[in-house]
C-alpha cells in the first residue's frame, strides 16, 4: 500500500498536544509575546499522536542503515558504529552541556576535546589539529584557508594554484575553489596513481598545494608518496592530505610521516558516527608546526590541568564554525580510540584491507576490475562492457542489490572509470556477510547473460519503482501542494 503524506493524513480539528492555556487568540498572546507570533497560520497537519508516531516508525522501517543491512558505500567508510559510542554522547555530563557556559564549568569537554585533538596528531603524524570543522569538505575548505594564509604571510599570493589528481576524493575541486583558489587536475597512469610527469610539468611557483587522496578513490596507496612530497616541497608548495580514506592506514602509516603539511580527518568515517544524508559529521584538521599560527580560534589550551579556550592568534583564519566543533560526533570518537586503543585501530585497518582484497579475488574472474593490483580499503569495478554487450548499467546493478536487501556500492564515481561500482566493505562486516554479497554480484552477472531485460524493471520489492531519474533531476517536486 502507497504510504501517504503526513499532510495528506490531516483532519481538521485533530491535535497531538495539550496546551490549555493556547485554546484561544487572547491566551496565546498571554503566553507569548506579540512579536514572536506568526502574522498568518502555519499550514500544518492535524494528526492524533499515534498517527504521527505509526507513520514515522514506518517511514524509518524503510531505511537502508548500517544497523539494519551491509552498506558497501565505496569512498563514504560506513561501518557500524557501537552502541556504547551512543552511551557516551548522550550521559547527561555531556548532553546538558551548553557551548555559552562559563568554561570553568566545562572542564570535562574541554579536557576530552584536548586529549582527542593529541590523539588524531600522534595517529595521523601531526604537530596539532583543531576540532572546528563539521564535516570533512568543511575540514578540506580549512586546510585550503590555512594555505592560503601561510603563502599570504610569507609574500607568496601569487600561489593560486591548487593542483588536484583525477583519483582524489569528489570534494577536493570544490573545496579549493571556494578558498579562491585555480583548480588544475592532472591524470592519473597506468597503474592508478598520480602521473609523475605530468605532476612535474604542472608544478611551477604559482602553485600553492597538492592535494592528494591516500589510498586514492580506485583503493590503490600511491606508492610514490614521499617523491610526490619532495617534488611539491622543492616547489615551495604544500601538501593537503584528504583523510576520507584514512581507516585502512590506522597504526600502519601516518600521513605526517609521507610528507604531508595538512590533514583533514572524517570522525564521522574513521571513528565511527552514524553518518548519512547530509550529517552529523566532523572534519578535524592537522597541520605541521610551521602552520599551526594559522589554525582556527578559539585553541583549547592546557595549563596546569586547567582547560580554556583561546582567541589570541593574529596570523589565524578566525572562526570557521560558531562554537568548537560537532560535540556529539567529537564524543563517539574519543570513545571509539579508548575502546580500541592503538592495536585494536590497526587491527581495523588491517581487517578493512583485507575484506577489500578478500572481495575483489572472488570477484575478478566475473567483472573487470581496472586496477587489479593488491588495493587497499576499497577497490572499483567497471561494467563499461556489459553496459555495451548487454545495455546492463552500474545503476541497473545498484537496483538490483536494493531488492536483494544491500546497500548498493558508490556508482559513476571515481569519473575515470566507465561504469564505476566503488566497493568498500569496512572491518565491521563478517566473512559470511561478504560472501552473501558475493553470491548476489555473481548471481547478477549470470542473470545479465540469460535476462538483461529484467535489470531494466528493477527494483520491484520496494515502495517507489523506478523514477525517470532525467525529469526527477531536471523537475524535482519539492512541496506537497500543487503548483
């Protein structure tokens, strides 16, 4: 049955609260002040309480989640995250905390948010990091302010020059343009990686950084990491290093240590949050001694045991959010490095490599997968010729795995690969998980050769089919009223 809109189960009359003291004009005026009432009626439903609570318990029941099925989102690290973690964010010392509240009453949140911040610099290789930004293209725009502010300070504006491999996470270009920056993408080789030639040809005293994805978008680790950073170095740039795809390096290799001058983190990947459709995220930020001046305010400060925040920094790019950062996701985080401790994180990372590879060797003998070397966290499929042979696309594969109850994997990203399926399993998911999904990736290539046709009336098991994607993009419906 087609579920309606709450608007569309309305009744006039029909009312989910008891406010006695609202039942008329004049009461409401006495309740609240004249300037905050609306001039005119909030066209809102008029359900009963249990209306409310039936419709959107079923609407979540719909929901592909981490809880709930496997959700091989390549580029995205959706693993599941501990329900412990959720204990943490919500005890009332961190839940009732308010970010006005004098700070000597916010001790525990500060000393927490100052532990974590010394914990990403000794696991990423950094000198310092701030927990500002929330989300991680938020944590790519700082790195970028940050560079910018450096050169600035060093007479070196000429530096408008961001250089951004073809392989590097969808954000980067976005993110160094609107830190007014040129954006100038170069390609990868053979092999996945960054072109060094091409590199060399591009640097040249304009540019300002490189910001490089490791292991890039196709899963591969870019082997040349530490000729890259003495390439951009000699140039007099710096090194950005996109952190989505930090999980299968935990405890293995840092960042700082490949050459790296900034780092973004997701919290909400790495360590994690429940993330999805928009939030909650967190995109930490770590730089190398020399640009830590440039850092955000306010910086939590530690003397004597005793935490404050502070706003003294001349040479940094100010504030980026209003207060300190996405608290709720800061606590899951720093719960989720006490749970595991350094071994437990690089046995993730490890187990995270592992699934990957373990996914991609069953799978190499049915699908053509571009870079078939040993990758890391993630590795691509292309279905370029089936899309040819058999007119079965990577969305046509994605609605299959809807109806097979699996999340399907990222699709048409990275652009460099026709066709693209990104898989990403995590180390959260069991052997038997991933061979289900094997079975269906096999299952599906075998179909496409007896029946291609089908792929094109999928799904079928869920309560919207299919949509002319062209006219939902083109014409989307926004509002519930007719126009």
């Amino acid at each position: 049955m087609e579920e309606k809109l709450i608007i569309e189960k309305s009744f006039p009359g029909r009312k989910s609260y008891s406010l006695p003291c609202w039942e008329s004009d004049e009461q409401i005026q006495d309740c609240i002040p004249q300037k905050y009432l609306r001039n005119e009626k909030a066209e809102l439903p008029e359900t009963a309480e249990i209306d409310i609570v039936r419709h959107f318990t079923r609407l979540s029941q719909k929901n592909f989640s981490v809880d709930t099925n496997f959700y091989p989102l390549g580029s995205c690290t959706m693993k599941y995250n501990p329900k412990f973690n959720e204990q943490v964010a919500s005890m009332d010392g961190f839940a009732h905390l308010h970010p006005l509240q004098p700070q000597s009453t916010a001790q525990g949140i500060l000393k927490l948010m100052y532990h974590l911040e010394k914990s990403l610099s000794a696991i990423c290789g950094m000198d310092a990091f701030t927990l500002h930004p929330s989300a991680g293209a938020h944590g790519e725009l700082t790195g970028m302010l940050i560079i910018k502010a450096f050169h600035k300070k060093n007479n070196q504006s000429q530096r408008k020059d961001v250089i951004v491999p073809d392989s590097s996470h969808g954000t980067n270009p976005a993110s160094a343009c609107m830190a007014g920056f040129n954006v100038i993408t170069i390609p990868s080789d053979k092999n996945g990686m960054v072109d060094l030639n091409k590199l060399k040809e591009t640097l040249s005293e304009n540019t300002a950084a490189l910001m490089l994805t490791n292991p890039n978008t196709l899963g591969v680790f870019e082997v040349n990491v530490k000729e890259i950073a003495r390439l951009v170095h000699e140039a007099g740039a710096l090194l950005y290093y996109d952190g989505a795809n930090l999980n299968p390096l935990l405890g293995l290799a840092r960042p700082g240590d490949m050459g790296f001058d900034v780092v973004h983190v997701n919290l909400h990947k790495t360590f994690s949050t429940p993330h999805g459709g928009g939030g909650p995220g967190s995109g930490p930020v770590g730089v190398k001694k020399r640009l830590i001046p440039f850092l955000p305010v306010p910086r939590i400060v530690e003397n004597n045991d005793v935490y404050s925040l502070d706003e003294t920094n001349p040479d940094s790019i100010g504030k980026i959010t209003a207060f300190y950062g996405n608290t709720g996701v800061i606590l899951r985080a720093y719960a989720y490095f006490l749970i595991n401790g350094i071994d437990g994180l690089t046995k993730s990372a490890q187990i995270a490599v592992l699934n990957s590879n373990y996914i991609m060797r069953r799978l190499e003998k049915y699908y053509n997968i571009p870079y078939p070397a040993s990758v890391m966290h993630e590795f691509v499929i292309s279905l370029k010729e089936e899309a040819e042979k058999l007119g079965v696309r990577a969305i046509d594969v994605a609605k299959w795995l809807i109806d097979s109850g699996i999340h399907p994997p990222t699709i048409y990203f990275p652009l460099i690969v026709n066709e693209a399926l990104m898989i990403e399993p995590t180390e959260t998911e069991s052997k038997e998980t991933l061979d289900e999904f094997i079975a269906q990736m096999i299952k599906i290539k075998e179909t496409m050769a007896q029946n291609p046709d089908l792929f094109h009336h999928l799904p079928q098991k869920t309560d919207i089919s299919r949509p002319n994607e062209v006219i939902a993009a083109r014409n989307p419906v926004l509002t519930w009223k007719k126009i």
